[in-house]
C-alpha cells in the first residue's frame, strides 16, 4: 500500500510537467508553422510519456522480473515492434535487461549488484514493421536498491602505535580506521568500532583494562594508570568494526601498542673507585674504562651516557663514551711527567644524553673516583730552544764561548754533547758541558753562510742512548775587516787647449758588506791637493781632475778612500794618471799627432834626426841576422857522406821522422841539427875534427842521444779511489810512456861515435875514422856477408 502511494505521488508532478510541456510545445509550433493551423481550427499533438525511474532491488531471486511496460498510442493499424538499447542490454555490461518486441515489456534477466553498477539509463523505441520509427526514444532509468551484502573491514591487517609510558587516562595513542562496500547513505554502512580483547607483552604482565576506542572515530586512547616500560613492553589490541549503526555485520582488526620508554632512570656507576696506569710522554691512548648501568631502553638517548672529568687541572685526561657499549673510555691527551707528578685522582661523573624526566626516582648524582699512576720511562734531552740562536759577529775570535747551558734530562742523568754537522768546522762544543765555542774566525762569504745565518746541527745523548738533537742557527754581523780598494789605478785625462776633459772617473769596493761599505769617502792629501782634485758622483764613484793647466805627461795622484764601518778602515793608493793632448772631440791624439801639433814640441830637423836614427837601426839589425846566418851555414862534400866546413850544400840541417805512419805532409817533423851536436866537445881547429884514434881529420859531428828538450807528458800519479779503476790506471800510465819523447826508444838518429866525457877509448864510428874520404876503404864490408853488401856499394867512389 505504501509503495503504491509513492508511486502516485512521484506521477503526479511527472503529468503536470507533461502536460506543461505539451502546451509549450503546442504554442511554439503555432508560431513556427503557422499554416498547420490555416483553415483548420485547433489540431491536437500527441505528448511524449516521461517515465519515472525505476527503483530494482540488488541481489533479486525473481528474475526474470518485469519491471515496466511501454506502448506506443500512435494511430497505427499495423504491427508496432519495440525495441531496447543501452548499458546492460547491447552494451556492457550485457544481458542484464531484455523488451518484449510486441508487447512492450521490460523485465531484469540476472541478479543486480549495486557495488558493481548502481543504475542503467536505457532508450525504448517504437517501430514499424519496415522498420520506421513511430515514436521518439523514450528515455528509462533503472536504479538498484541497495542491500546489506558486504561486511566492514579495517584498512590494515594490523596498526601499531605506541604511548611513552606512565602516560596518564585519556592520552591519544592511536586511531584506526575501517570501509564498508555498501551505500554510505544508508544504515548499511554505518559503522562503529569496538575493542573486544587484550594482551600484554610479556603475558599477563597488565591484566586491566588499559585502552579505549570511540565506535564513531576509531580513536584508541589511555583508561588507566600503570603502563611502566620495565614492566610491560607493549599491548595486542583485538578490534570490532560493525555496520548498521553496530547491529549488522561485523569485521575484526588487530591494533599493537608499544610503550615508549623515559629518561626515569639515571646511570649509575658500577663500581665507586677505579685504579688504572698510564705512560709518562705519551698521549692520545686509552689507559682504562669504567661501566655505568641504566634501565632505560638500551640504545637510545635515554640509555646512553655522557662523562665528566674533574680534579683535572692540567688537562692530562679526557673521557669519552663508547656507543656500543655505554662505557667511559679514559685516555691521556697531554703527556705525563713522572717527575713532576707520580699519581693523579681523578673524580667522574655520568649523566644520560637526554634530560631526566620528572618522573624519575629522586636519586643523588652517580660519582666515580679514579687513581692513575704515572710509570716512569727514560725520556729525550730537551733542549731548552731549538733552533738555538747565537748572535755573533763574523770576526769572534777563536775561543770565544757562544752558548751555555744548551739541554737537560728530564731523569736528570749524565749528558754527552756532540756536532753531527758543522759543515765549516767553525764550532767546538764540550762534550760534558755542552757549551758551544767558536774553533775560529766565521767568514760571511762561505756558500754554507745563507741570509747572514750559519746552520748547525748538535746532537744530545743521555746514558741510556735516548738522544735529541737541535739546529744551532748562528747569526753573522757583519765587521768592518777589509780597507775599501780604489779602481783603477791608471787612466788617462785628456786635454785640448783651454779646456779639460771631465777627468778619470774612480771607483771603490769593499768586501765587507753594508753596512761596512758604502757609501765611501774620496779624499787628496793636503799637500797634493794644490794640483788635483776628486769630485764625489755618488756613494761609490769619484771624478779625479786637475786644479791648474798642466803639462801634458805622467802624473802619480795619492788618493785616499774610507768605508762607512764603524769604526771607518781608509786606505791610500798610487793612481798613474797620464794627461794627454786632445782632439776637438776629447779624444787623445796620437803620439806624432801630438808632436806635431805641439805648439812647444821639436821643431822638423829634430825630428828628420830621429827618423834616420830608427832607420839606421833597423839596418844594423838586418846585417846582424845576415851574418849570423853565415856563420852556421856547413857543407858536405857529396860522394863522402863526410860533414865538411867547405860545402855549400848541407843535406843535414833537418833529420825527418820516416817511422810515423799517417798525418801526410805533417810528418816531416824536423829535428833541430844542434841536437846531433856535443856540447862539451870542441875541435882544436877550425875545420878540423877527431878520429877514434885522436889524429885530426875534420869538424867531429857530435850528436846528443835524446832530445832533451821537448816536453814530456804529465803522467797520471793520483793512485784511485777505486780498486776497479786499477786497469784504467795502469793503462793511462803507459799510455803517457809511450808518447813520451824523452823515454827511449828515441825517435831520432842514435849517435854511436860519442862515449861520453871522461872515456879513454876512441870511437868506433867509421864516419869519425882517422883517414881521408879518399883513403878510406869499404871493400871489407864486403866479407862481412851479402847483408852488408848494399852498405859497401853506398860507400863505393866508384
């Protein structure tokens, strides 16, 4: 009965908008096509049904089921065919509605599922056999009624969240949330959630109930005290969620609650003292560590400690923790000294990284005392500065003590002082005092000598061989200790009639350096200064000119010159001046120039004088030579191989080297014929010379055995530094023997007929022989053998 009321009530107002429409469109069709109107009165048009929507409830079990029937009121006498389109009929999802072609009805074929497809729009059309239309589509809406088919679910398997503990009632913890696939817009999808168990981990740990939820929300918050981390770790929540406002369906969820852990408890020693050991002069290493317990939850920051170190004056100690383990790692970061101190106490404390919550136990703060005790070790000498510095000035006279009282021991034993480099050697050191001296004088000029500063290296060492060592850097100043020199000591001025040229420029240098040096003082003594003065350009040059006209010639200037050291050193020197005549252009003239152009010189008969005078000189010169020469010309008489005074023509007056091989030309390398000749021998006349027998025959042609007189080579005599150098040494020394032309065999012509002074035997030459070149006969030669037959026809006249 109340279905059908509403459906009178929904066609209602559907007829009146039909029957509004229809007057519309009658209205609009007399104004558009007035003719339809001419001479016929009022012409009824038939109206479109608008059919309201029709309302199928999902999941039917009476299908098929007809749900409306249309039918076309056209005047038609022939067969009307009805036909249906749209979603669920020819398009997808298919074969969900079907139309009687001749009766007009429209009816479901399958169950509906509004989850799937909650309504249908579809066309029904009217046609005639052939097919034409006979009404225009009618437009049908199918909605699909929901039902409460689908059961709530949670969005997740499982929530978890968490709420530090000793939270108090009513913290937010968490919330859950839950959907339902049926219309939210009816009871079928309103949901309420529900908590229906719980569990504590560890079990049983809580057995009251310590979680809400709201049923609308899904919120989960706290209902009571007691969630105490070290009691309870964390909480399984079993969830309903219910349609229908909690009386339909159902679906159930899990939700897991940890407790969240608070600094409520504070670290605490292990132990109240702690003893460790610890090497004096070393640093940075662990000596030793100390543990502190903590209940709060191991690994975070309410967990991990921080340390601190006090009774620390010297800043010896540091502490630090390690993440691992949460112990207070003690190490040295400053050496210890022994001596100075043997034991330190030191006093800790601990506190976590995060700030103690107000909930915690109110416990006094947790102290730890430690005892180091410092082990001794032989440590280095210390210098007491390094680099040492000594100021000195570079004349210190040897002797003079530099430095004292350089190093000591820390364990105050017995010291050895020594210089491991001293390039110069000008240091000595004590090897028990170690006080540095100087051995002698420094010298600012020494390549070792850099910057004015001379580096040296000194080396300390303790009776337990632990040695140091230390640069001694010597700073030189400098002395005054070189006169300055004045250059040059000869020059010329030149001078022309009226005038003087600028004059002789001088210069002094000094081997000292600034500043001992320039700028310099230039100065004439007073009794010389009447003809000369010196004009100072700058700090190391001068002018030196003549006060007065002077005649042209040799002048000797004393010149004296001071360095600017302190006290100043001076020193004098002879400057040759030569003052000479000059052209327009300042430039001396030449030597007959200068005569001739002399106002004062020689006049022209003087002056052919000494032309003759050099002239005549250079002939004696020439007569000299031309008979000197004569005198040493000698002649052989050919035929005799015999030296004769009277020949003109001398085949001896060079003797040619023929054992050379190579060099071409060059090996006609003269010997002097005075070689030949010995020099304490005399004839007893002019033109005559001895036999071996001492009869007079001749000029005797003495010869000398070696030439004497050439250089010989420098034989390498440095024995080597290295024993695989001797073959290299031994042949470089014969070598050098071997060129040298004053060790035999000589290379020259060996004289046979000369014994030497004080010999009483004659000679064995047969060229020095008594006889004449006539009476001298070879024939017996020719018995000696058919070898000394080519000598025999040499001396043969015939």
């Amino acid at each position: 009965m109340a279905e059908g009321m509403l459906m009178v009530c929904m066609l209602v107002p559907l007829l009146c908008q039909v029957w509004i429409a229809a007057e519309s469109h009658d209205k609009e069709e007399g104004v558009l096509y007035p003719w339809k109107h001419q001479g016929t009165g009022v012409v009824r048009v038939k109206r479109d049904w608008i059919i309201p929507p029709i309302r199928v409830l999902e999941n039917s079990k009476q299908v098929p089921e007809d749900l409306v029937q249309i039918k076309s009121d056209k005047i038609f006498t022939g067969e009307v065919i009805y036909k249906l389109e749209g979603p669920g009929v020819d398009q997808d999802p298919k074969n969900l509605f079907e139309i009687d072609d001749k009766t007009g009805v429209i009816r479901s074929k399958r169950p509906l599922d509004r989850e799937r497809h909650n309504s249908f729009t579809l066309k029904a059309f009217a046609l005639s056999p052939s097919g034409e239309r006979l009404e225009n589509p009618t437009i049908i809406e199918i909605v699909v009624l929901d039902q409460n088919d689908n059961r709530p679910s949670f969005t997740q398997r499982q929530f978890v969240g968490s709420v530090p503990e000793f939270s108090v009632p009513g913290t937010s913890v968490m919330s859950v949330s839950a959907t339902d696939a049926d219309d939210p817009m009816t009871e079928n999808a309103f949901l309420s959630y529900s908590i229906i168990g719980q569990e504590s981990i560890p079990a049983n740990a809580v057995t009251k109930t310590m979680f809400g939820i709201n049923n609308e929300t899904g919120a989960i918050h706290t209902r009571d005290v007691g969630l105490d981390r070290e009691v309870v770790k964390s909480f399984r929540l079993k969830l309903q969620i219910a349609d229908m406002g909690g009386m339909g369906l159902t679906g159930e969820g899990v939700a897991i609650i940890h407790v969240s852990d608070i600094n409520n408890h504070a670290p605490q020693f292990c132990r109240a003292m702690y003893e460790m050991r610890a090497v004096e002069n070393r640093k940075d290493y662990e000596i030793g560590r100390v543990n502190v317990m903590d209940r709060d939850d191991r690994g975070e920051g309410n967990w991990e400690a921080k340390y601190f170190i006090s009774n620390d004056p010297g800043g010896h100690f540091a502490i630090s923790t390690d993440p691992g383990t949460n112990e207070g790692v003690l190490a040295v970061v400053k050496p210890l000294d022994y001596e100075a101190q043997v034991e330190h106490v030191l006093t800790l404390s601990v506190e976590n990284v995060n700030r103690l919550s107000d909930k915690s136990p109110n416990l006094p703060p947790s102290i730890a005392t430690v005892a180091v005790t410092v082990l001794n070790e032989n440590e280095a000498p210390i210098f007491r500065e390094d680099p040492i510095k000594i100021v000195v000035p570079e004349s210190v006279l040897p002797g003079t003590l530099l430095k004292s009282n350089i190093a000591f021991d820390p364990d105050h034993l017995d010291l050895r002082y020594e210089f491991s480099r001293d390039p110069e050697r000008w240091l000595e050191i004590n090897r028990v005092t170690g006080d540095i001296s100087a051995r002698r004088s420094f010298n600012m000029r020494s390549p070792n000598v850099r910057n004015n500063i001379y580096n040296a290296v000194v080396k300390v060492t303790d009776a337990g061989g632990v040695s140091s060592t230390a640069t001694v850097a010597i700073t030189l100043k400098e002395t005054n200790d070189f006169p300055p020199q004045l250059l040059p000591l000869s020059g010329t001025v030149c001078r022309a009639a009226g005038r003087t040229s600028p004059g002789m420029l001088v210069t002094a240098v000094d081997e000292d350096l600034p500043p001992h040096a320039a700028p310099f003082t230039f100065g004439i003594p007073d009794d010389l200064s009447i003809n000369w003065t010196l004009n100072q350009v700058n700090d190391t040059h001068a002018v030196l000119q003549p006060l007065v006209e002077l005649q042209a010639g040799e002048y000797v200037v004393t010149v004296s010159v001071s360095d600017s050291g302190s006290p100043a050193l001076s020193a004098y020197a002879q400057v040759n001046v030569t003052l000479c005549a000059c052209n327009y252009f300042g430039d001396c003239k030449s030597e007959v120039g200068a005569v001739l152009g002399s106002s004062v010189g020689i006049n022209f008969i003087a002056l052919i004088i000494i032309m003759a005078s050099i002239a005549l000189l250079l002939l004696l010169l020439l007569l000299a030579v031309a008979v000197t020469h004569c005198g040493k010309r000698q002649h052989i008489k050919k035929g005799t191989g015999l030296l004769v005074g009277e020949s003109e023509d001398d085949i001896r007056d060079n003797v040619f080297n023929y054992d050379e091989q190579g060099g071409g030309e060059e090996d006609e390398n003269a010997f002097s014929i005075d070689l030949l000749w010995n020099p304490h021998d005399a004839p007893s006349t002019p033109g005559s010379y001895y036999t071996g027998r001492g009869v007079p025959g001749g000029k005797q042609p003495l010869r000398r055995d070696a030439p004497h007189n050439l250089p010989s080579p420098i034989y390498p005599r440095r024995p080597p530094a290295d024993p695989t150098d001797i073959e290299d040494y031994i042949n470089d020394g014969l070598e050098a023997a071997d060129h040298d032309p004053n060790v035999p065999p000589y290379d020259t012509a060996l004289i046979y007929d000369y014994e030497g002074e004080g010999s009483l035997a004659g000679s064995f030459s047969s060229i020095a022989s008594g006889s004449s070149d006539e009476d001298q006969d070879y024939n017996y030669l020719n018995d000696w053998g058919p070898r000394f037959q080519k000598l025999a026809n040499m001396f043969d006249p015939r």
